[in-house]
C-alpha cells in the first residue's frame, strides 16, 4: 500500500475544489433505485470504495447498474420483489453502511444471503442492527464476538423469510443513536405489513427519512421519532434521478487544511448541507474559525452549497459532547486534528462510538497527537486535546491503521510540521476521497505518493 510524504506548507493554499460524492446519501440513493420501478440515475462525480461495495452489492442481487461516465451511474430497479438470489457470499468491502442497511431490505427476501467483509468491517458490532429485525420476524444471524457477550459481527447470514409470512410492524426504541440501524428498520419497513417506529435518544441523521419522503413514501417525523406508515404506502417505488451533494465529511479535511495554514483561502463546492450532518461547522464557529456557508439547491430533499474557509485569526480550543458529537461523529478526528492548532483546550466526549469504527479513533487519534508532539488525554468516551498553535508540531511517522479519516488527518496535520511526515498505508484514503492527495496538491500542497497507485 502507498505511503504519503506530505510536507510543511510553504504558502498559502488557494482555490476552488469539488469533493466526492456524500456516502450517506449515495448507498441510500443507489438502494432505493434499485428497489424502484424504472431506469434511475444517480451523479456524483467521484465514488469511493464504500459506493462501490453498495453498486456490487446490487449487481451480485441481479441489479443492473452501468456507469456511462465516470461518476454516472444508470439503475434499472427490480423493483421490491425483484431481487435474485445471489450466486455466492456478497461483499461489502469496508463498508458497514452497506452491509447494515442492506440487511434490512435481505431480511424480507424468500432466498438467503450471506454477507461478508473485509478483516476491519469483520471486527464491527452487528448486532444492534440483528436485534430489532429478529423482532419484526427477520432471520439473520453472524458469528459470536469473543470480545464482547451477546455481540455478533460479519458474516451475517441473512434470511430467507418463509412463505407466507411478512415482516410485522415494529416499535423499536433505539439505545443510542445510529442512523444505520435507524435506516434498515425503514428500508424493512416497505416489506411490511404494518407501521415501523424507531426512536432514539437524539435525532441521528435523516437522510433515509428525507430521501424516502421525496419518493412518495409515507414518512412522518416528530422530534426523534420517525414512522414509516406500510398502510399508506403503495408498494412501489418511483425511479428517479439525483446529483449527489458532495460530502461534509470529506469537505472537513480542506476546511482544517485552510484553516490551519497560514493566508489559506478555500471554496469547497456543492457540499450536501443536511442540518443533521453540521454539527462540526458549529463547533467550528464556537471556536472562532472562519467559514462562509452559502445556500445553493436542494437533492432529494438534501440542501447543498458551497463551504468559503480562510484561516483566520486562529482557533482556541472547544467542547462536542451529546448531540453535537453525535452530528459531527465522522469528522471527530479531524476536529481532534485542528485542536492541535487551538489556543487552550478542546474536549470531545460522548464519542464512545468512536471506538467501534474502522478502528478505535479514540486510540488511535491519540497515537497520531502524540506523534506530532501535542499532549492529549485519552478517557473512555473522547479526548482532551491541549493546542500547540504557536509552534510547528513535530514531524511525524503515523500508521494509518488501514482507517482513511485517520490517514487523512494526519496528512493534513503534516501540512504544519517541522519537517515531511510520513503517512503510511495510505491507500485506504480510496475508501471514502480518491481524489484526496490530487485536491491538496490543487490548492498547493507539496506531497508524495511512495509505492503502490497514488491514494
């Protein structure tokens, strides 16, 4: 796998650069084209390997999906009782997103399925999402967790739901917030034949709900409460065609390059603006970054526009907790990033999902502070960060631990280093930013790409 050599910033970095489609809104859009009646096409410019594990998912259940451009992706729908039994296991790579919410529509198949990942997606907890589709009369079943009683994780073997029964309805009260879970039980929820509730303890992102509301289906949502009504909905899915804004996620590592290197100026286009997605940019302006956030349109009922970042007069320390760190969940480790560089203290806490992710962040963001020279205290559920703003942080050699948030912001803490850092295994960046080291080098940024393809 490649390694990065990315160097001290030598001048500003400068420009106008789109990033990749939004994961979240791309592996819903990709599997409710699949479940519609009719030809759908869904844009997004760059793809990840997450999207691509969905499109292969598909394929392997007898979807057509073509790519007539790059980015371009055209879905003929088997519409809800059209899938086909897959030949083999279905890979979903890396990505836990796939394999959650597509064990939420194979649960109310008539044929089995198994599904399968990589050594890192094999190690994530599944039984949050098992749990509540057994309930609805859902088969699905994984291998036992020795490290934690009563959890499960990949392969999952899902199904099949017998002749002549139906998924029930369900009322299901989540016991943290997870939009994954929250989304399977939805996406179930079409095959049903009464209601799905969900609630959680706080409002988790809502792209399944606004998506599906765009499609005709009864959704209705009250706090953090959502119903999918199966009375009311009429069985069948529309076809539809979406540009897919681009990703937040991925957008919070140029807004903590330019807000960290000195005289930056950085516009990141068409970013998707879903409110349930934005709890960075507030933590941000609490401590005194200097982001203009322009309104532009709206996709499927997500809003999009362009992200204007300078760095400022520089940041002092913050706090995410509770809802905030719950909105802000996959940019924590670059917000842990740009605490690196604020005056005083910053604190994130009730981030215990961190540790369940592509690997522990919360250990692994210490590793990588560490590394850079800046002092951290790692607690059970986040961090406490003291800033080194007014010196360059040391030059550093991190493992990326295969997980691309981590090699991303360790590139980017690299750009304020005494001296090149390097960033190994950075190949996993693909996962989610492709085109990650070619946006940096566009703005200005000097880094090198050692072995295998470029990142």
């Amino acid at each position: 796998m490649p390694d990065l050599i990315v160097h001290p910033a030598e001048r500003p970095l400068l420009g106008s650069v789109p990033v990749p489609a939004d994961k979240s809104i791309a592996h819903r859009a990709l599997l409710l084209a699949g479940l519609a009646i009719g030809q759908s096409r869904i844009r997004g410019g760059t793809l990840g390997g997450d999207v691509l594990s969905t499109v292969n998912a598909l394929r392997t259940l007898g979807v057509r999906v073509e790519e007539p451009a790059p980015g371009d992706l055209v879905v003929d729908g088997a519409g809800l009782s059209g899938l086909r039994a897959p030949a083999g296991p279905i890979d979903c790579g890396n990505s836990g997103t796939t394999m959650r919410l597509l064990s939420g529509i194979l649960v109310a198949q008539r044929f089995a399925a198994q599904l399968v990942g990589d050594a890192s997606l094999s190690r994530r907890p599944m039984e949050r999402v098992a749990k509540p589709l057994r309930l609805r009369g859902g088969h699905i079943e994984g291998q036992l967790d020795p490290r934690k009683i009563g959890e499960i994780t990949a392969p999952l073997d899902v199904g099949p739901l017998p002749v002549p029964h139906v998924l029930s309805s369900i009322e299901y009260d989540l016991p943290f917030p997870c939009d994954q879970v929250k989304s399977a039980l939805l996406f179930s929820g079409l095959f049903a034949d009464g209601p799905t509730f969900v609630r959680e303890p706080i409002v988790s992102r809502d792209h399944t709900e606004r998506m599906l509301t765009a499609l005709g289906v009864p959704v209705d949502s009250v706090g953090a409460m959502v119903c999918l009504d199966a009375a009311r909905f009429s069985g069948a899915l529309p076809a539809f065609e979406v540009d897919v804004p681009g990703d937040l996620s991925a957008a919070a590592f140029l807004i903590a390059a330019a807000q960290i290197v000195p005289g930056s100026r950085v516009t990141a286009r068409r970013v998707g603006l879903n409110p349930t997605r934005t709890g960075l940019l507030e933590v941000l302006r609490d401590m005194d970054s200097s982001i203009a956030v322009e309104i532009k349109g709206e996709a499927l009922g997500e809003p999009t526009g362009d992200l204007h970042i300078t760095s400022g007069d520089g940041l002092r320390g913050g706090r995410a907790g509770g809802e905030l760190a719950s909105r802000a969940l996959d940019e924590l480790p670059i917000l842990l990033g740009l605490a690196a560089r604020a005056r005083g203290l910053t604190e994130v806490f009730d981030a215990r999902e961190l540790r369940v992710q592509e690997t522990d962040r919360i250990a692994a963001m210490a590793s990588v502070l560490g590394a850079f020279g800046v002092r951290c205290e790692e607690r059970t559920d986040g961090l406490l960060v003291e800033g080194r703003p007014d010196r360059p942080l040391d030059a550093a050699d991190i493992d990326s631990r295969g997980d691309h948030r981590i090699a991303m912001t360790a590139a980017v803490l690299g750009l304020v280093a005494s001296g090149p850092t390097r960033v190994r295994d950075a190949g996993c960046i693909a996962t989610s930013f492709p085109l990650f080291v070619g946006t940096l080098r566009a703005l200005g940024a000097r880094i090198e790409v050692e072995g295998a393809r470029a990142a």
